[in-house]
C-alpha cells in the first residue's frame, strides 16, 4: 500500500486526481495540502479518514517519512520547486501538466528525479483514452508508415476558465497553449514517437481577450484580468523534416471545436480524432477509410462502454512505482513538450523562428 500526498487541493485534484486515487486499491491518501486550509480540510474529509494529516504549507508534508508518494495539482509557476523539493525528500512524484513554466525548470526537474533516483511523472491523462491507446499501437506497429505530418488540435469556441490563476500569465506561463494545447501536443508527439526537435515558429493573439461581457462557458471574464493569450499557433519541424502543426484557444470564432486531438498522415495511412476514431488508407487500387468503433456491444447489467482515462492514469503510476517500472509519460518526454510550448511564446514575441538545441542522448 502506498500512502500518497496530496498538494493543492483545488480544482484538478478534487476533479481529477483525488476521485481516481480513491478507486485505485494499493494507493491511500493521507495527508491534504493548501494554502487555503479550509480546501486541504475538505479534502481530508472527502478522501480521507480521521488520521489523514492537513497541511497549509507542503515543506510541513514532505517532512512526513511515511508518504511514499505526492501528486502536485498547484499552478505551474510553483511545481518545479515542489517536484524537486519533493524527491530530495525521496518522494516519488506525479505532477499535473505542464511539467513546467519553462524548459530550464523543466530540466531541473528532470536532474532531480536522475540525482534521487525517485519517479517523475506528468499528467497527461489523455494518453488513456481507448482511441489514444488504439492509434498508439497502430502507429507502434507501422500501420501508418513513416508519419510526416501531425496536426495536435485543442480548439474551444467560448471556454475561458474563469476561476483560480487560469489568466494569469506570472502564475501559470501562459493561456490555452499552456493549458490545453498542452494535451494536444503530448499525444501528436507520443504517436509520432518523435521527440528530437529542429525549430519552431509561433504566434499568440489577444483578439478576443477584451471583449467585455462575452458569452462565456463559465460566466464572463474580466478583460483587465486576462493577461493570457486567448489563442495560440504553431509551426513545428523536426529533426527528420516531419511537421506538426499545433492549433490551441480558449475562444475563437470557429464551429471547427474540440480538444485533446490529434490527426496523423504517413506514408501507408492516416488517422484523426474528428469524428471519433478514423483510419484511412490504400488497398489493392482502391482509397479505403474506417471508423474504429471502440466500445462492445453491451449486455444486461454491464454495457461494456467504461472509459475513465483519469483512473487507469492513476492505476498505471501507482502499479509503476510497486513494480519498479518507466511511467507511461516519461518526464523526457513532458520536457519536450515544454521545449515546444515556450519556443512557441518566444517565437511570437520575437517574430522570428527558435532554433531547438538538440538534447544530449542521456535526455532522451
């Protein structure tokens, strides 16, 4: 059994991380950490039991030598420190997304987990999809071919999270880029399973950022608050020449939506999450597409259609840890990510295209 801390009782941790560890067997919450202490005392009495500990500052946690592990849900700007705070005080440690602001605390972090020996992982959840998981092992078995062009989409038509530090660039690094286009990315670059970057061209825009009184998924935002980018594009070309082309907003005037999306194109076939899961392709003369359907004909008592990426992200960490194996999203590979994103920010700043240094093989 593993005792697991939680830091950040906020949103994505009483939406995501709590609610799965809680069904994951060989895992238990005991202690609940924030800075608002009636969030860290909610959280206890819903996750925890009466022995559970409440903290409001997370040094206070990590001196605990009976927590194995932590998971932390705070903004971006503080999970480098933590992460690294946390495995020098040998923990073995799940941060949410993004690994970090920037790609010097990101490798910093990456140093920590290399130094202690302790686990690092990200939370890119959207790996453990049944449609992410299908194409990830159709792309592994070269059913695509070599692919060459990726398209990472993560597009809201009006969806501006309202709350917390969301628009709040020093907290969090940045808006939807850093936020959803994020998950976007980490799946185009897993399926490609091509992580050795050439350069990068960008653009950011605060179109509709100051529209005051705007329709709005969760209420309008305060335009002198929105200090975010409200969309965010890229232009990304790897080492070998592929390109990916990554498209992230919070609100853009488009009925083309939709998150968490990749479209692949190779040489023997293609793939996009549009309209469910599609392959296409070439046989025997003829052009051919298929949808994939993923979900089993139900039967009484059972359809059959459970897919709960959140829980099997949090099975799999905590089943990598007991049996000492690599995690599914590797802290090399979430770095890249991060790469990616802030060459991205730097790109729109400056007008011109960032050259990506390449990584030493021992980062890989």
């Amino acid at each position: 059994m593993l005792k697991i801390g939680i830091i950040g009782c906020g949103g994505i941790a009483n939406g995501k991380h709590m609610p799965s560890l809680k069904k994951v067997k060989e895992a238990k919450m005991v202690a609940f950490c924030d800075v608002i202490e009636e969030r860290a005392i909610k959280a206890k009495e819903e996750f925890g039991d009466e022995d559970s500990k409440v903290y409001t500052d997370y040094r206070e946690l990590l001196k605990d030598s009976d927590i194995d592990v932590v998971h932390i849900c705070t903004p971006n700007s503080s999970h480098a420190e933590i992460s690294i705070d946390a495995m020098e005080a040998d923990k073995h440690v799940m941060c949410e997304k993004p690994m970090a602001k920037n790609s010097k605390e990101g490798r910093a972090m990456l140093e920590a987990s290399k130094k202690t020996g302790k686990k690092l992982t990200i939370g890119y959840q959207n790996r453990f999809r049944k449609d992410s998981k299908f194409l990830y092992e159709a792309c592994k078995d070269d059913e695509l071919g070599e692919i060459y062009l990726g398209k990472a989409k993560a597009i809201r038509r009006r969806a501006v999270p309202t709350w917390g530090v969301f628009l709040d660039e020093e907290a969090q690094g940045g808006g939807p880029l850093i936020d959803i286009g994020t998950h976007a990315l980490d799946l185009t670059l897993w399926m490609m399973d091509n992580y050795d970057l050439k350069y990068v061209v960008g653009n950011t825009y605060h179109k509709l950022s100051q529209t005051k009184n705007a329709a709005n998924a969760w209420g309008p935002w305060d335009p002198k608050k929105f200090t975010v980018e409200d969309s965010a594009f890229g232009f990304i070309t790897m080492e070998n020449g592929a390109t990916i082309i990554l498209e992230s907003s919070w609100a853009l005037n488009s009925l083309n939506t939709g998150e968490a999306k990749t479209s692949l194109c190779g040489t023997k076939g293609g793939a996009d999450m549009e309209d469910g899961l599609r392959i296409n392709g070439e046989e025997r003369g003829s052009l051919y597409d298929k949808k994939i359907q993923l979900d089993a004909d139900g039967v009484d008592f059972y359809d059959g259609k459970g897919d709960d990426p959140a829980y099997e992200e949090a099975k799999s960490w905590i089943e990598c840890i007991l049996e000492d194996k690599e995690p599914v999203v590797k802290p090399e590979q979430a770095l890249v990510v991060t790469e990616i994103l802030e060459a991205i920010y730097e790109s729109a700043k400056n007008g011109e295209p960032v050259m990506i240094k390449k990584q030493c093989e021992c980062c890989k």
